[in-house]
C-alpha cells in the first residue's frame, strides 16, 4: 500500500489512528508540534469536573477572535467565562515535552481535558494521551476601575491589548473572510458577562493597567524585568476619535513604550509604507505585525478584499521588506491564517500546491529578514468562510508540511530566536494558538524542559495565588 493511500485509510477510521499514523511517518517532526497541531485543527472540550478544577485559572479573554468552533451561544455552561486562556500538556506515554496550546473549544471534538485520579489529563477517543495544567491568573486580574471595568479586560494576560474592539472592514465586500472580531464582539455584548463592551479602550485605562503589570513584577523581583506589550485592534479607514489609523494606534504605543522601564512593544496594523514606519519607530513600536493572512496573490485577492482594494498584495511586500530596513531582521512579523490556502471554493484543491505557495512565499520572506508567523485557522462559525460555506478540518498532514518548511527556510537564512525574553509565560515560550515558535524552541534550544520550568516558577511568583 502507497504512503497516499494507507493515509486515505487511516483517515476515515477513529482519530487516534489518525493521530498515530502522522506520529509514525513524521518522526522528524517534534510530538509536541503534531498533537498540538490535531488539537488546534479539530478543537478540544472540557468536562464539568475540568472546568471545576480549572476554575482558579487565567480566564479566556476572547481579546479579537473568539477561535472556537462553535458559537458563544451554544455554550450552555457558559464556558465563555469558565475555561482557560490556554493550556499546556506535558508528559503521558509520548513522553511530551511541556508546549501552551490556545483554547479551541469544540463539543464534537474527539478530544476531551477531564479529570483522572484528581488529576487533569488530555484524552483521545477516551484515552489518556498527557498530563494538562492550567496557567494562574496575574495578580492584576483582581483589579478593576472605579466604573467596574476590569483590568484584564483592558489588558489581557499580561500583555494583549485590543484597543480597538471592532474593524471598519465592514461586510463580505470589505472584512476578511476567516474573520470573525466584529461578530465576536457583538456575541460578548450578548453574552452579558464582560465588564467592558465599549469599542475603544481609553489610552489612560492602557497605561494604568500596564504600570499595574511592571508594579507588581518589581515587587516580586526587586527591579524592572523586560516586559512585552501587543497592541491590536481593528482596521481604520477614515478616522476614529477624530484621530487617523496611524495617529490613533501610536497614542497607544508611545504610552506604553514611554510609561515604564524596559518594554518591548509589538502593534498589529495593515502594511505602512518606509517613512510612516520610520514614525512607528519614533514612537517606540519595537516589531510590527502586518498581517497579510495568506501569501498566494490571488487568495489574498479573494481573502482579504479591503486589503486588497485599498493597498494591494505588492505593496502589501514590498513595505514588509522595507520595514526590516527600519526595525530590523527578525522585527517584522507578518500573521498567516495558515490553512486558509485550501478554505473552499477558491482555495487550492490539494496539499502539495498549498504546501509549495506558503512555503515559497516563508523563503521569500525570511531571505530578506521578516519573521512570518502562522495563526493556525480556526474555522469560526460566525466568519464569512464557514457562514457560507461549509469548511471541513484541514488535513494534519498540511500544517506538519508547512511547518517543516518554515522550519528548513529559518534554518536556512539563520534568523534570530524570537523574542522570548519577558515575565510572562505564555510570551517565554511559544505560542498558544500555533507552532511556529514551538518548532524553532523545541529542536534548537538548549535545555528546553529546565529553561520552561524555570519560567514556570519565575512567572508563580507573580500570580494572584502568591498573594
């Protein structure tokens, strides 16, 4: 039997056999990266007694995407408000090393997070497959402003900040199609169970919460350690506040550069031409995130069509390249929605011609010192993608390609490790919602398991349970 087709048997047989199959023929592939991956591609749902033992956990934010296969609305245990921002598995007869996967719920996923012995496991198809532990809230999250507004919805686990809650890229002639903020937004307002539902965060509740962050760091280790902060939101067409895009989103930037010691700040923004990013950088933007989603020109044509309209897939590289020349190699970090190159009906109808144009376009890139990184599709209901067409999982086998791509292209062209370097877990190691960081750490950072569970203790320390 053909590799082909021994995959073709395996995959309409139980997900286990699925699993293990790409375990077998990818050994060259970290463990960690493919279950990660599978959990990601399918999502994962939580008993009652995880959600009880998880419910000291750092809450999901559900900060810009909701990243769940399944509606808020749907969710009858309100497990919006119940289940972690993140999980990390570690150990069980793999031997796994520990890795953060991003919460993806799913109630058909073969995938379960339950209770064993008093402990939590990952299990698959009823099958114990690792340990499971959950990160610990920041102290801050105790805090809130006087109107009731939370801090952690000002400033999600440490660093995330959406400050614009919605996108003027309006309707399926404008918005990004596997897009889902601005109706993530409206199902947090219907939900009821967030403090903050206004669409724009005030610059002062930005750096107040931020000095609440570097305070209580300082107060644990006796001086300013190296903190990151993103900055996010949606699209600015016209104005805002009266303020253009730019204008708008570096109030934010120079306010949490310039508000403390030591801070590294990513923001997230359409492609900006050389001169405007040469402002960014004044203001103190560290690395920015234009988010191009996918490479292949006509797909980022059909993709993204208000990107598209109003800058365009050349321009769109061309200032990525030239905003390396500003920041520098490793600083410019476009966002991929990887998966999206076979999202039917315009997508690519096979994984080898997938593979071939993302991977072409992650050399391309990373020869001239951008540093992509791949948010792995989630297939969110509410996104034009799956609300008018019907999108099944995409196939394990294309994301573990891809992702050896990516890993031989950073090889290749000797690109930095990324920035790791900062109190927070999830922003020392990797990345909850793809593998991309997970690849590069995992096959080439000495000692791995004792720098992860240094981290680990180091970022306790400063968790509302030390308190």
């Amino acid at each position: 039997m053909t590799i082909t087709a021994e995959l073709d048997s395996v995959t309409s047989s139980s997900e286990t056999e699925y699993l293990e199959w790409h375990l077998r023929n990818y050994e060259d592939m970290p463990r960690e990266v493919i279950l990660k991956m599978d959990l990601l591609r399918v999502g994962h749902w939580f008993t009652d007694a995880a959600l009880e033992l998880a419910s000291d956990a750092l809450v999901k934010s559900y900060r810009l995407f909701s990243y769940d296969l399944m509606s808020m609305k749907d969710m009858k245990r309100k497990e919006h408000r119940r289940t972690p921002e993140w999980f990390a598995i570690r150990g069980g007869h793999l031997g796994l090393r520990p890795v953060i996967v991003q919460t993806t719920l799913s109630p058909d996923s073969p995938y379960v997070i339950d209770v064993v012995d008093g402990e939590c496991k990952l299990l698959l198809d009823g099958r114990e497959l690792c340990d499971v532990s959950f990160p610990k809230p920041l102290k801050y999250y105790r805090r809130s402003f006087e109107d009731g507004t939370k801090y952690h919805e000002i400033i999600a686990f440490g660093y995330f900040a959406t400050v614009f809650r919605n996108c003027q890229y309006w309707g399926p002639d404008e918005e990004c199609r596997f897009c889902d903020i601005n109706v993530n937004v409206r199902q947090m307002k219907e939900s009821r169970d967030f403090t903050f539902n206004t669409p724009v965060k005030p610059v002062s509740y930005v750096a107040e919460v931020a000095r609440s962050i570097e305070q209580d760091a300082i107060d644990e280790v006796g001086y300013a350690p190296p903190i990151d902060f993103l900055i996010s939101g949606g699209t600015i067409l016209k104005t805002l506040h009266r303020k253009s895009e730019d204008d708008f989103y570096l109030e934010y930037a120079s306010a949490l550069k310039w508000g403390g010691h030591r801070r590294y700040i990513n923001i997230q923004t359409n492609a900006k031409d050389k001169e405007t990013m040469k402002r960014y950088r004044a203001e103190g933007v560290d690395c920015h995130h234009a988010n191009m989603e996918v490479w292949d020109k006509r797909l980022f044509e059909w993709i993204n069509p208000g990107k598209n309209r109003r800058i365009g897939w050349d321009n769109w590289v061309r200032w990525m390249i030239e905003s390396v020349e500003v920041l520098g190699e490793g600083n410019a970090r476009p966002n991929f929605v990887c998966g999206v190159e076979l999202a039917r009906p315009y997508g690519f109808d096979n994984i080898p011609d997938a593979v071939k144009s993302t991977g072409d376009g992650v050399d391309f890139m990373m020869r001239h010192g951008i540093f992509p990184r791949f948010n792995q599709w989630r297939r969110e209901p509410g996104s034009d993608l799956v609300s008018q067409h019907e999108q099944p999982a995409i196939p394990l086998e294309f994301y573990i390609q891809i992702m050896r791509r990516y890993y031989e292209s950073w090889k290749k062209y000797r690109l930095p490790f990324p920035h790791h370097d900062s109190v927070h877990p999830e922003r020392r190691w990797g990345s909850g919602h793809a593998t991309y960081d997970d690849m590069l750490f995992l096959n080439d950072w000495p000692n791995y398991e004792e720098e992860w569970d240094r981290g680990s203790r180091e970022g306790l320390k400063a968790c509302v349970t030390s308190e």
